[in-house]
C-alpha cells in the first residue's frame, strides 16, 4: 500500500496531470478505434524475477539491454538506477542523489542506444551516459547539461545527436547534439480548443518519445490526449494520427497551469525496434477532486503495436496493472514492472505472434 500511495504522487508530478471534474464522454473522433485492431493477445503465465538481494522502492522505468541486463529508474531512493545482470543476478546501483558529478536529483527517463545507457535530469538539464565494461560493470563515460530550458523529456537518437521536448517552448521538438548543445527545432502542435488566445506547448502536449534503433525515425506519444506522431528523420517526412478514443481537447487558462477538459491519462511509456513501436496505453478519465486514482485506473494493463506507418498492427492485455516495460526484441521477451498486492514485482513473457 505504501508504494501505491507514493506512486500515485509520482505519476502526477512525472506525467504533470492537472486532476478536473469529469465531462460528458465523447464519440470516437481517432484514426482508429477498439474495434479496428484485428489481432488482441493476452498474456498470461508470467514469469516473475526473484532476487534476494533486489529491493525495489520506487520504480518508475524498465529497460532492457542487448548484453542481458535490466535497467530500473527509481524514485527517491539513495541511488537512483538499479542495474540487474541477467547472466549472474549481479546487482548494481548507480547514481546518488545530488547535485555533483556522477549525480542526480530525480532521475527523468533511462533510454539504450547500442550499448550506452543515458538517464535524463530536468531538474539540472544534466545527462549522465553509461557502458558496461569488460567486468559487466556499467561506468559513467560522459555527462554534460542540455541546452534547453524547462525540459520535460531527453531521448538519445544516435550518436551526436538527441531529441528533447521543452515546457515553455512553443516548438514541438527541439534537437541537440552529444554534448547538448541545440542543432534545431522542429514540429508543429496537434490542434485543440480554447476559449482564450493559449499557445499549444509541451505542458499541454507532453509526450513520451521513443526511435528506431537504426536512428532514422522516431514516435512521440501525448500522455493526456490519444495522439501519436511519426517523424521520418531520413526522408523529412511526418505523419500525425488518433486513437483509440479520439480526444477532443478543450484547453483554459489556470494562472500558473492549464487544465484540459477531458483530462485522461492517456499513452504512458513507448519502446521500438526498427520495424514498429509499442505504447502502453491506461485511457482512464481522471476522478473529479478529491477522489484518488485505483491501482486499477492509474497503471495502464494494454500495449497498443504499431508499425512505423502508424497501423495498429495488435494489442497485448496484461492481467495485472504495469509501469515501466521493455523488449528483449531478439528473444520477444515482455519485460514489465507490475503492480501485484500494491507492491511492484519484474515478470517477463514470452511473445508469440504470427503476424
């Protein structure tokens, strides 16, 4: 119980969700729906990791890396990365807390490029990269700040060069190079509405960004409307769709936020190979005030596949609320963070699909 309460204060400072009263539900306005996703898998018969020496306090990312590790970002803890060695059940913990070199205040998102680990700070716009050397243990190989004001999220592309998205810019994408100095910004906001003069941002539009291994495309997933967006970095292409509802947002002013009508927590975490993408999707209505979230509406239980032309290839249904979730993509390995008895466990599954 105790890490569910903590959770749900994380998930509303991470994901930056304004709860507001309820409003009437909408129809389906997306690209695509429920009903349009031909192939639905559950998965069931999970495997669960055991360690002794494992304690997760706070966990709010999972990632998997190609040399069978598990990376898990925590919250609040005195080292905020947990480094599993699948070969060994080694584990390593990295990164204090602080301010100085080699530290973090609040660890913002963990991404795998090749080889290298990079965790994100917005907080001190600081970025810490990692490799594991001959002895499996991960060493810092670089740090250095972005130059991006108010920045709410960091993905590494390829070498020299990464995506942010920044709070206060009025620029979808904002792109810098290896040592975060800024190369470009790009990309224009989905459209809503507005009863006073708002500008369209990245607090109302804040996203989750993942990108194909081979660095040519990435996808960025709102986490309060049901939009997703493609951009082809090779071809200078972009393409923007909806679903599965098919949000309409209706934005006003709040003074120091602003508040969406209907306010739902949408898409959460997305990972990707270079043939498709995978976003864990909640869609729960926030409760009108003063009702807390469930275990059950604050955690999402569904994947949604889609390739890189944005068709819903399937949907995967978990039966246990999860946070954090990675792929073992050359073994279609699920890895999750789930949500069991109100506290979190690590459970794998063995994927198996034809299409």
């Amino acid at each position: 119980m105790p890490y569910i309460k903590k959770s749900i204060q994380i998930i509303l400072v991470f994901l930056i969700i304004t709860i507001t009263s309820c409003s009437k539900s909408t129809k389906n306005n997306g690209d695509f729906s429920e009903e349009t996703i031909k192939t639905i898998i559950h998965l069931t018969d999970g495997k669960t990791y055991s360690n002794d020496s494992l304690f997760l306090g706070y966990p709010l990312y999972l990632r998997f890396h190609p040399d069978s590790f598990l990376i898990i970002q925590e919250y609040n803890t005195t080292n905020l990365i947990k480094i599993i060695d699948l070969k060994n059940n080694h584990i390593q913990e990295l990164i204090p807390q602080g301010k100085g070199p080699g530290e973090m205040l609040v660890s913002w998102g963990i991404h795998i490029i090749e080889r290298d680990l990079f965790a994100f700070c917005g907080q001190l716009r600081k970025v810490i990269r990692l490799k594991p050397n001959d002895d499996r243990e991960f060493v810092i190989i670089d740090e250095f700040k972005i130059d991006v004001k108010d920045a709410i999220a960091f993905y590494p592309i390829k070498e020299n060069l990464n995506v942010c998205q920044s709070g206060s810019d009025y620029s979808r994408l904002t792109f810098v190079d290896g040592k975060g100095k800024i190369i470009k910004k790009m990309g224009e906001f989905p459209t809503f509405q507005s009863a006073t003069n708002i500008k369209a941002d990245n607090s109302i539009f804040q996203s989750c960004i993942t990108g194909s291994p081979n660095g040519n495309k990435i996808a960025v997933a709102c986490r309060r409307t049901d939009v997703i967006e493609i951009y082809d970095l090779k071809n200078d292409s972009f393409k923007r769709f909806q679903g599965p509802i098919g949000i309409k947002l209706i934005v006003t002013d709040q003074g120091i936020s602003k508040s969406l009508d209907p306010s739902y927590v949408t898409y959460v975490l997305i990972n990707a190979n270079n043939k498709e993408f995978w976003a864990s999707y909640n869609g729960t209505k926030l409760p009108p005030r003063g009702r807390q979230l469930s275990t059950e509406e604050q955690y999402p239980k569904q994947i949604y596949c889609f390739d890189w032309s944005g068709k819903p290839l399937r949907k995967l249904i978990l039966d246990y609320p999860f946070g954090g979730f990675d792929i073992d993509w050359g073994k279609m390995i699920l890895y999750t963070i789930e949500i069991r008895d109100y506290y979190p466990i690590i459970v794998e599954y063995q994927i198996k699909f034809k299409d």
